[in-house]
C-alpha cells in the first residue's frame, strides 16, 4: 500500500488503533536526523539531507471521519520557492 501527501509517497504504512496514531515512511523507518512537529501537531521526520523520510499522524482516524481528511502543513524551503521570485 501507498499513502500520497502532496509529492510525497510513503510506502510503509502503521497503523495503531488504539492510540490513533498513523505511522508513514519511505521505505523501511529509520532513525531521523531532525524532526518539526506541525501546527497540526503531526511530526514529519527528515533524513540528513533535509528529505522528509516519514510522517507521524495523530488522531488520524478521528480526524478523518469528522473532517473528512487529515491536514498535514509541509514545509517549503527558500530553495524551492526561489524559481517564483525570478
């Protein structure tokens, strides 16, 4: 199974029921060098290299059925947004 958030595809997919708590990776999970807890209160985790190597999602399901979707805020570097200001 996939999960997509925006660009990003995470192919390893936890679920816990009984905390609610959706855990996504790319690929098997592995230790994080950095991690940002969104104004959600969703943790994105991050590789070395700034990559995002995982999601955390809390309240995943209840968040799903009352809002009909969970929102994750992603970050957005100076880099990336640097080709809309030429």
């Amino acid at each position: 199974m996939t999960i997509r958030l925006g660009h990003l595809a995470f192919d390893y997919v936890q679920y816990d029921a009984r905390g609610d708590v959706l855990y996504l990776a790319v690929g098997q999970p592995e230790e994080a060098a950095d991690q940002l807890v969104t104004p959600e209160g969703h943790v994105l985790r991050f590789n070395e290299d700034g990559a995002i190597i995982g999601v955390t999602l809390i309240n995943a399901q209840w968040l799903s059925q009352r809002d009909g979707g969970v929102c994750v805020s992603l970050p957005i570097t100076a880099d990336e947004l640097q080709p809309a200001f030429a």
